[in-house]
C-alpha cells in the first residue's frame, strides 16, 4: 500500500528526493535549479570530524537522492540560512 503522503507528492509531481526536501540547502543560491546537483543535509546535527581540532560537517549529498527522513520543502534555502 502506498503511504498517502508519497501519493500526494506523486500527484503534485514532485519527487522524494533531496532536491524537494525541507532539509536540504545549497551553497550558492544563483545557480538555477537544473544546475543544483550537491546540498547538505541539515536533518541532523553535523558530522563528528575525525580529528579534534576540525569543524564537524553536514554529509553533502546529490539533489537526486532520498532518504525514509524526507519531508517536503516550501523553497529551496542557501546553506547556512
């Protein structure tokens, strides 16, 4: 059975993808959106770097990828917003 949010999304015509997500940002908000292919994932506090003296880090991933933690997003937002 199909979950009736996917079938909404379906029927609006919008993937489950990190592009849609509400959680997914870019760096540079001037690209248009055929050229975004890379975002961070903000679902999550960053990453824990492997050494102590670096930043930890959102994981970067591409506008085609999906995840069970997607929930549509109203616009696309600059990362660091």
């Amino acid at each position: 059975m199909v979950d009736p949010k996917e079938m909404a999304h379906r029927l609006m015509g919008v993937e489950e993808t990190c592009k849609y997500c509400k959680f997914w940002t870019v760096e540079d908000q001037n690209d248009s959106e055929l050229d975004v292919h890379e975002g961070e994932c903000r679902r999550h506090a960053p990453v824990k770097p492997a050494r102590k003296d670096e930043y930890g880090e959102f994981p970067v991933t591409h506008a085609g990828m999906w995840c069970g933690d997607f929930v549509l997003g109203k616009k696309r937002r600059k990362a660091g917003n």
